[in-house]
C-alpha cells in the first residue's frame, strides 16, 4: 500500500493507517477537552482522571500525544496497557511499566518497593504519571489497589497521578457502590466521541494533508459522506474505509473519486465482514433504497 501511495501518488507516508499514531493527531472539540483535562490534572499534580470512549475513537492516540509533549527531566510515565489480570498481577505490570527492579530474594511487598521508587522520583523534584489503558478490564481488586496507590504521599504531597483510559463502561465501573473512595479521589472525566460530518472531513484532509497531498486523488462531497455515514464517523473506521478506497483509486489510476467509488470499497468491506453491525444494517438500507428508486424511475 505505501508503494501505491508513493509511486502513484507521491504521499510522503500512510495517511491512514489503523495503528494509533500520534503525528497524525487530530484535534476535535471532545478530544481537545479530553486533552484539557489531562493536562488540568497534571498542572494540578494530583487526582485521578478518567478517559473513555468507543474503541477506535483516538484514546490510544491522545495518550500518546500527551507522553510526546511531557518533559521527560520532570515527569517520569509509566503505562499499563493489558489489564485483563489474574488477582495481585497489577502491581507487578505497575513495576515494570517504570522499570522497577524486584527484589524477589527480599521479604519486601511490590507496594513498599513501589513507595520508595515515588519518594526517590519526588526527592529528584519528578512527577509520577500512571496511566492504564484498557481500564474498563480492571478488576475490583485492581481498583482497590490503585486506590491505594493513589493515596501515597510524603508528608502533604501526592506522590502519584493516575489516569484512567477505557470504553465507556469504565465510569459505571469507577461510580458503583463500594468504590465510593476510588471515584472520590477523581478530579475530572472526559469522553472522546464520535466524529460528525463536518469533522469528519477535516480529518481526512488533515491527514491526507500530513503526507503532502495536492488534491489528487480529489474527492466529492458524496465519498465525504459515505465514509462517514458507514464510518460512524469513528476515526479507525474511517481510517479503514479511507486506506481501501486510497487503495483502490491508486489501482485504477484514479484522480477523482466520487460516490460510486466509495460505495464498490464500503460493499467489499461488507462481503469480508469488516463492516460493523450497525454500518451492514446502515448497507442493506441504503442499497435497498436505491434499488427502490431505481424500479420507481
């Protein structure tokens, strides 16, 4: 696909690549609030925030983008990003994630080896960020840990700032009765949402215009909206449909791309089953719908 990209088109690189990459952030009004609140918490220096969204919607991305922008001399981050634990296994996910030596031969517990390291870090004037992606996987026992986590300090200084990354399930997790402490210590929560039409296509432009396109292929507002309605306007999913329909028109030396082109990739998407329950339903209709009017004409 990059030699397609390249050879007929002269992009610099993959606009649309499914695998999360910050370079290509893109900034939308719940993203940029999300972003917000993350650096809210940081300038703050202590809480915990909860991030949530669909899968695909940019978590992954947004986190990332704020680790690119954080001065390593100052903020030490750790992340966690597979949480489908056995019980006591996030602590030790918690360690590794900064890097910490275990001392395995020693009569020391994982949370007293973890308290030294956050008072060494605070002692050097740095920030300890924790951030566990996947959160919505945590156990009750793992919440409860990071609760604890969260609560050690030195003297009257937090030493550790948890951000919570999930699916939307995760704040009906963190607001259900018996972790009452846990949702205390909560500072803010965001939601990354959906792209609508608009937005929809700057993104595809602006990642498009990340590589250096020069409006070949073009584009007509149908695809624009193809992509969207079948899309969802989640950013992986247009992401998906983008990278076939790209794809396509490099295959046949295409410079302008319009509905029916969109419409042949979104079909084939369909047949591989990669389209989403909603976008197949969304299809049926929307075929059905011209071939009605197509027998009324």
């Amino acid at each position: 696909m990059l030699d397609v990209y390249k050879s007929v088109f002269n992009f610099t690189g993959q606009p649309f690549r499914l695998s999360p990459d910050y370079h290509f952030s893109f900034g939308h009004p719940s993203y940029d609030g999300a972003k917000s609140y993350l650096k809210y918490a940081i300038s703050e220096g202590e809480g915990i925030v909860a991030i949530t969204g669909a899968p695909g919607t940019g978590k992954t991305t947004l986190i990332a983008t704020l680790i690119s922008e954080l001065d390593e001399a100052q903020v030490q981050v750790g992340v966690v990003t597979n949480v489908q634990l056995d019980e006591g296994g996030l602590l030790e996910m918690v360690a590794d994630a900064f890097s910490i030596p275990l001392n395995r031969s020693a009569n020391i517990s994982l949370m007293h080896e973890f308290k030294q390291f956050l008072r060494r870090q605070h002692e050097q004037n740095k920030r300890v960020i924790l951030i566990v992606d996947e959160a919505q996987g945590l156990s009750m026992a793992s919440l409860e840990d990071l609760r604890l986590l969260s609560n050690m300090q030195h003297g009257t200084k937090l030493l550790l700032q948890i951000f919570l990354v999930g699916q939307e399930p995760l704040m009906d997790i963190i607001t259900s009765p018996g972790l009452e402490q846990l949702h205390q210590r909560m500072i803010a929560a965001a939601q990354l949402k959906p792209l609508d039409f608009e937005e929809t296509v700057d993104y595809i432009i602006h990642r498009l215009t990340c590589v250096g396109w020069k409006n070949n292929p073009s584009f007509t507002d149908e695809v624009c909206s193809l992509i969207h309605k079948f899309s969802g306007g989640v950013p992986r999913r247009i992401n998906l449909i983008c990278h076939r329909l790209f794809l396509h028109a490099g295959l046949e030396q295409k410079e302008e791309l319009v509905g029916g082109d969109a419409l042949i990739v979104i079909v084939e998407l369909h047949r591989e089953g990669l389209l989403t329950p909603v976008a197949r339903r969304a299809l049926d209709e929307y075929v059905g719908g011209i071939t009605d009017m197509a027998v009324n004409s």
